[in-house]
C-alpha cells in the first residue's frame, strides 16, 4: 500500500508540474484613439482666428506684437501666448 501511494505521489508531481512551451508569436494589436474638441469661440475672436490663418496656425504663434497710437506717442505691446507675459 506504502508503495503505490508514493508511486502515485511521484507521478502526480512530474504530470502536474508540465511546463508547456508554446513558441507561437503573439500579436500586439495598438489602437490609438485621437480626441479631437471642438471649440466654439465668439464671433470677434473667431475673426481674429481666421485673420491670422485659422486656429492651428494661431497656436503655432509664440508672441504677440501690436502699436496702439496715442496722443502721447505710440504704445507697442507685445505678449508671450503661451505664458501670457
């Protein structure tokens, strides 16, 4: 009886410990998703916008310069975009 339990015993450990080595390549498959938000900007900006070549070309923009002219002498201003300095 001793022996076919450890008979038993050593076969149950040599079938349950099977390593399967499957070499099949697996497939990787990536979605990207790009979210793409839709703005809706007032009237006046959006003039501003399609004056300087649309949004994507204003984004591209690092500052902003303009000359207002006042009675005492001419105002330039200039802004950094992104950082608003």
């Amino acid at each position: 009886m001793k022996q076919i339990i450890i008979i038993l015993t050593v076969l149950i450990s040599f079938t349950g410990c099977k390593q399967v080595n499957e070499n099949k390549p697996t497939k990787i498959i990536e979605e990207k998703r790009e979210t793409v938000f839709i703005r809706q900007y007032p009237e006046n900006i959006s003039k501003i916008f399609k004056a300087h070549g649309a949004i994507e070309k204003w984004n591209t923009m690092e500052n902003l310069e303009f000359t207002m002219k006042k009675e005492t002498g001419d105002e330039k201003t200039t802004t950094a975009l992104k950082s608003r300095k």
